[in-house]
C-alpha cells in the first residue's frame, strides 16, 4: 500500500486515504433541500474511495445562495443533512459541507435579494449594482458562518469547508480590486483579511474540535489588480498563526471574472450558451472568449503556485488541479501535501480511486474538455460518460 491509501490525520478525523473529492456544485437541488438524487451522488463517491466527499455551497445566508435552487444551512435544511451523512458513513467516507457567501457571485434575481461584495460594483453576471457589505452584515454574515457549521456537526457531518475562494464573500474582500473599501475592512491587507480570520475563529469557537474545520482559499484570482500569491501566502500565514483550521485546500481563478484559471484546459463557450435563453444566448457565443479564457491544461497545474505555500507553511495542506492517477498523488505527498483533491476525474469515475488503489497504473478517462461545467444548471455531470 503507497501513502496515498494509508489513513491520514485531518484534526479530529483519521480518513482511510488521502484524496478528498472537492466541492463542485451538484445541480441537485432544485427546491434549495438534500434530493435523493444528491445522496446517491455522495454515496457513490463515497463508494468509489474517496476519503472524504465535500457537499458543494451549502450558503450560510438566503442571499449568499449563487442562486436560490441550493442549500441554505438552516434548521429546515437538517433532515436531508443527516440522511446524506449516514449514506457516506454507510460506505466508510467522511462528509464535510462546503460552507460559504456567495457574495458578488450571487444571482440576486434569483435569491430575491440584494447581494453583497466588499464594495459597491456593477455585476459582470446579472448587470445589476451590487452592495458594499455593512458593519451590520459583516457581524450576520459572520455568525451564520459559526451557525451553520454548528448544524454541520448536529447533521453528522465530519468537517466543514470555509469558502474563502473564487472572489465570493471572504475573497472579495481579500481582493484589492474588489474592496476599495475606506474603512477598517479595506485598504491594507491586515484589514482585508479580517473578515475571513473572524469567520474561522467564530466557526472554530462554535464547533470545537467536534469536527475538522478546513478552507478554501485562492492563491491567485488570475485578474489583473486581485489578489496575488505573495499577499495570498501572507494571509495563509495569519490563518496559520490563529490556528483555528485544521487544513487548507489550495484553488485560483474567479467565477466572477475568470472561471477558467482554475479549471484549465478546453473553455466550453457553445456548451454554455446553449445552456441560456436569449439574449444572453447570442452575447455568450459572441463575448463568451473575454469571459472564459482558455488555459492550458497539464497535470498538478496548480503545484507550481502551491509549492510556494507548501515551502512556507507548516500546517497541512490540500493539493488541487490536475490530480487524476496515482502518479499524481504520489507526487504531491512527496513534496509535503498531507491531501489530494480531485474533481471532474471523478465526475466521470466515481469508482477512480479505488480503481487506482487495485491497480496504480489505472489511467483517468478524463480527457478535461470541462463541458462539465455548462450541466450545473440540470444536474452536474460528465456528458462523456453515457
């Protein structure tokens, strides 16, 4: 047995490997509740060996929703939480709720309510203004953040996920191009990160060591004028420093202004554009190439950037982008990262890693053309795969 299907240590959890099937929305949530199309999602990437499966945007606000067909961590949304969980437990993987604020990100149309961002702006997604965050909002936005992870733990899930990525809520304000804020929440970077801290110390403070406690967090927003890999790692210091996470999962790129920098490889505009009434239908297929920038894809993309932070930090830390075989997770545990996070390899194979574990010279089928993306909006899935 190599190491990457040893059991590993994530704060208060033993996993029985270490690869971590990441946060992609699911598109199974059409009235905002657990389906039981969703628990057979989990439970087969739990079933095909996966340590631990994470539960894409579960908002810790009605108006943090990218839109209102997901997961508002309420108290009504508790029952389908706990019947998710048992099914992953049922098939011996962990659980863990990717808890978040969408932010500038969100749809407000579709919530029915205003979005927020750092600061004031226009919205590249729906043409609408959206608002600077209050102090009074800040404080809300930061005990749902606790709150929510509370229910997490109440549900039996194992960990929870703190969205600090991809130009949501936290990200926004670590953003210099999104927060030209005057205040105590803007201007340096001590004070553009105060926000995400606050949320990890109340989350922590709230749930204990009951669970394990992660974060997302960009190393680069991959748009001229946001944030960037040295004030990234200074800020992964302070989250170190503070102590409150047991792990950070290392991503890039903006669903806000460039998607694609975190996926790479082929950028699927005439897949998105068919998924879109008109007008936006005709304006995707003429502007979709400013939009969704191609990047070329090459296995572990993102170790370049990560092993920066892997040389700087102490605290474990989870490898993303490109991890598709067994070469590739060896790799990463031979320069330092405690865990592997794969994504749409295993949107077309749930069964991968355990095929991988049988047989380490098992090749994904993924061939990263990502017209994937385009099938969140009816249910997440590989149209490569029947």
């Amino acid at each position: 047995m190599t190491k990457v299907f040893e059991p590993a240590r994530l704060g208060p959890l033993t996993l029985r490997n270490r690869v971590i099937k990441a946060a992609t929305f699911e598109g199974r949530t059409p009235r905002g509740a657990v389906t039981d199309e969703l628990i057979r999602f989990h439970r087969g990437i739990a079933a095909g060996g996966a340590a631990m499966t994470t539960v894409a945007y579960c908002a810790v606000a009605p108006e943090g929703r990218t839109e209102r067909r997901q997961i508002h961590m309420s108290r009504e949304a508790v029952p389908g939480l706990i019947r998710l969980a048992e099914a992953v437990h049922a098939e011996g993987a962990a659980v863990s709720a990717q808890l978040g604020h969408a932010g500038p990100v969100a749809d407000a149309r579709s919530n029915r309510a205003p979005a927020l961002s750092a600061s004031r702006r226009l919205s590249p997604l729906t043409g609408r203004f959206i608002q600077a965050a209050s102090a009074d909002d800040i404080d809300r936005v930061t005990a749902a953040h606790a709150d929510a992870a509370v229910l997490a733990a109440e549900a039996g899930f194992d960990a929870v996920e703190l969205h600090f990525g991809h130009n949501y809520l936290i990200s926004s304000f670590l953003s210099p191009r999104l927060n030209r804020r005057g205040d105590g929440w803007g201007g340096t970077l001590d004070n553009r990160a105060r926000l995400g801290r606050q949320v990890a110390e109340a989350v922590r403070a709230k749930v204990g060591t009951r669970i394990a406690v992660t974060a997302k967090l960009n190393m680069d927003d991959g748009v001229r004028g946001g944030l960037r890999p040295d004030e990234s790692l200074r800020f992964a210091q302070m989250l170190e420093a503070d102590g409150h996470l047991d792990a950070i999962e290392l991503t890039a790129g903006s669903s806000l202004l460039n998607p694609m920098y975190l996926f790479h490889g082929r950028a699927p505009v005439k897949e998105f554009a068919a998924a879109f009434p008109q007008p936006l239908r005709s304006g995707l297929r003429l502007f979709g190439r400013f939009f969704l920038r191609e990047y070329p894809y090459t296995p572990l993309y993102l170790l370049p950037l990560a092993r920066e932070f892997r040389t700087a930090l102490r605290m474990p830390l989870i490898l993303l982008g490109g991890v598709t075989d067994h070469a590739g997770m060896t790799r990463a545990m031979e320069e330092g990262f405690e865990f592997v996070a794969m994504g749409r390899a295993l949107l077309m194979e749930p069964d991968l890693i355990e095929r991988i574990r049988r047989d380490t010279s098992t090749a994904s089928a993924c061939i990263h053309c990502n017209r994937c993306m385009p099938t969140i909006y009816r249910g997440t899935h590989c149209p490569l795969a029947g």
